[in-house]
C-alpha cells in the first residue's frame, strides 16, 4: 500500500511540475506582451504579440484540459480497478500468447483514440481556426483521421506480433532481440515513410520556380551534395501554418517546404532555410541523434526485462491473474514518471543541432540577415511565442527560441 501511494505521489509531482511550468510560460507571456524586442521591430508590431499571446494561451488551456482529462483516465484505470478486470477478461478468452497480446494492445489504443477525438476535433476546428490557422474541412478530417488509424494498426500489429513472438520464443533474451527489431524497423521506416506514409496524407511536388530551383543547386553544390529531392508540400489543404523538415537518410534524403513558406518568404530567405535543413544533413544530425536514443533505448529493454520477471509489478497494482501485457503496461506507466529528465537531456541536443544548423547555413549562403529575417517571419506567420519561460523552454522546446536563434545569429555576424 505504502508504495502505490509513493507512485500514485510521485505521478502527482511530475504531473504538477508540468501545470507549474505552463503557469510560468504563461505569467512570463502576459508581463511581456507588449514589449516589441529589438530585433522584431519593423516586422512585428502590437497587434502581432497580441494575437500570439491569444493563440498561446488557447493552446495552454487546450493543453491542461486535456491533460487532467487524461491524467483521470489513466489514474481509473491503474488505481480505479480497471486494468484488472481489462486483464482478467482477455485471460478469460484463452487465446495463444501472441495474439492475446495483439489483442491486448489493440484494443487499448483504439480505446485512447476513441477518448481523444473530441480533443482533435475541438483543437482543430476551435483553436486552429480561431485564429486563422485550420483549413481542413470535416470530411478531409475524417479521412486523414481513417488513413492514420489504418496506418498505426498495421505498424502496431507488426511490432506487437513480431516482438511477442521473439518473447516467446527467447524468454532469457528477447529484450536484446527486440532492441534489434526497433531498431530495424525504424531504419526502414526512415526510408519507406517519405514514399509510402507521407504521400497518403499530402501531395509532394518538386519545386517548379526556374530560378529557385537554379539557386538551390548552387546552394547544394556549394555545400558539397547532390540534392534530387526538394519538394512542395500541400500544406495549405490542412492550414496556414509555415514550415520545412529534412527527412530521411541515404539515397532517400528529403527536403520538404511547405506551400505556405514558399509563398511568404523571398528567394534568399528560402535559400537560407535550405541551407539550414542542409546544415543538419552534414551535421549528420539525424544519425548522432537516433545513435543516442538507440544507446538508450538499449538500457531500457536491459531494465525492462529485469522487471519484468516474476510478478512484482502485477502485485504492486494489485492486479490478480496478471499477464505478461499487464506487466508490460504497468512498466510503461512506470517509466513515464522516472523518465522525466531524459526528455530535457533529448530536447537539449536538439536545440544544439538546430544551433550548429544555423551557424551552418549562414556560413553556407553567407547571408546572415535572410536566415534571421526568415526565422522573424516564420515566428510571426505561426504566432509564435518569441520569449518563452526558460525553464518551459528546457522541457518542452526541440529548437532554441526565435529570439535566442536571431541574437545569437546577428552577433556571430556583426549585425548588431
């Protein structure tokens, strides 16, 4: 008893450390919302910070309804008696291991999907459009909604069938076998998804402005690379928001530009933002990045197993006649809690390699002012918070703020 009420403790400290993060994110906000920095002036007025101010508190209000609204469904059903009588019903069919455990894991998602629906309706079609982001209409809606739930179906059955089936048949060492099926599934799906997943959603055209296209092969030349794929994404079918990814690795690297940057931006500014997605190509940041989850991931099937065995943790939630996917489950929630500073550590490297991606492509173009005047313009087209709380930017943030990215460019460049 004494135990669950630590966990049951612990999970309310963490969970109450992220509402005390959001609160200083949003204090910080609303004391700033009417200074216009320095670097922003000219391009970004009073009316600017106050519809980012208004988007951003939307979306912290959207973010901490949904999030007590999860926090009590997971607190039923691992204290409120109902992964007990949820793992005692599917023991009850006696099926074969493997597909007991599909089923298992299925029906769970399924079931997280079925509660989240209002949340992405409402987030979509209140918040987004609100403020002038969300062009989906509820029939795309659906569709997209369809083709994702068909999506993960398949790639869930395939992880749950192969990996149940390596448990089984490798009691003693599954967790390093099943280290190498993630593994190997996510180097394939780095190569499949550009092809395969990504065009379900959204049609990827190659760029078909003459002189931007001449301006990127010089670009790539210079850089030192043969670029085949940069594309024109349909963002603008879902929303007005604006954006660019790198994608991909060997022979299937992409370089995406949503529609909605192409039509805002200039030519050197567009360069500028290539050059950027460039920079993490030859940063081989894609590679450092999944080399350190990997190592990790490592450690955790390693634990995994170690806590698996036996049935301490059916006992400890007192749940009778435990399976090996309850176990699984328990694990889960489990490490949520005691994983919380590895995502700052991940989101910390992240935000390096953005950095080293900057410093990159201003080296690259040699036009320092285009890659800060497109990082200004992409922060206002998002209503972006420009001056985030610290501590929120250490635990929520995969890219420095706008503001440190344009200060830090302009004093390596002398713009100052």
């Amino acid at each position: 008893m004494e135990k669950r009420f630590a966990i049951i403790a612990a999970y309310f400290l963490t969970e109450a450390f992220g509402y005390f993060i959001e609160y200083l994110n949003i204090r910080r906000l609303r004391m700033s919302s009417n200074i216009v920095l320095r670097e922003f002036e000219g391009m970004i007025d009073g009316n600017v910070l106050k519809k980012s101010q208004e988007y951003t508190l939307g979306n912290a209000r959207f973010s901490i309804a949904s999030s007590l609204f999860n926090n009590l469904v997971i607190l039923a059903f691992f204290f409120g008696g109902l992964l007990n009588i949820y793992g005692s019903l599917l023991k009850s069919l006696r099926l074969p291991f493997v597909l007991s455990g599909l089923l298992f894991f299925l029906i769970l998602y399924y079931v997280d999907t079925a509660l989240m629906i209002p949340f992405s309706l409402y987030r979509t079609f209140r918040v987004e459009k609100s403020h002038g982001f969300n062009t989906m209409t509820p029939g795309l809606w659906m569709k997209d909604f369809l083709k994702s739930l068909a999506t993960s179906s398949v790639l869930i059955s395939i992880i749950v069938l192969a990996g149940l089936f390596i448990v089984e048949e490798s009691p003693h060492a599954w967790w390093l076998w099943v280290w190498l099926l993630f593994l190997a599934l996510s180097v394939f799906m780095m190569y499949v998804s550009p092809f395969v997943i990504a065009p379900l959603f959204n049609k990827f055209d190659p760029i078909d402005d003459e002189a931007l296209v001449e301006a990127i092969k010089g670009l790539a030349e210079k850089a030192g690379i043969k670029v085949k794929s940069v594309f024109r994404m349909d963002a603008s079918k879902r929303t007005m928001h604006t954006n660019a990814y790198f994608t991909g690795i060997g022979k299937v690297k992409r370089i995406v530009l949503y529609d909605t940057l192409l039509e805002r931006l200039d030519t050197d500014e567009i360069k500028s933002v290539l050059a950027h997605e460039i920079g993490h190509w030859k940063r081989k940041h894609v590679l450092k990045l999944m080399a350190v989850t990997e190592i990790i991931a490592l450690a955790v099937f390693f634990i995994s197993f170690k806590l698996l065995q036996g049935d301490a943790l059916n006992d400890l939630f007192n749940v009778h006649g435990g399976t090996f996917f309850t176990k699984v489950i328990i694990l889960g929630f489990l490490g949520s809690i005691a994983a919380l500073p590895a995502g700052p550590l991940m989101l910390y490297l992240s935000r390096r390699h953005e950095i080293e991606a900057d410093a990159y492509a201003c080296k690259l173009t040699g036009n320092a002012g285009a890659l800060a005047d497109s990082l200004v313009k992409l922060s206002r087209d998002n209503l972006s918070n420009i001056n985030p709380h610290p501590l929120y930017v250490v635990f929520h943030y995969s890219h420095p703020p706008v503001i440190e990215r344009v200060r830090r460019i302009n004093e390596s460049s002398g713009r100052n």
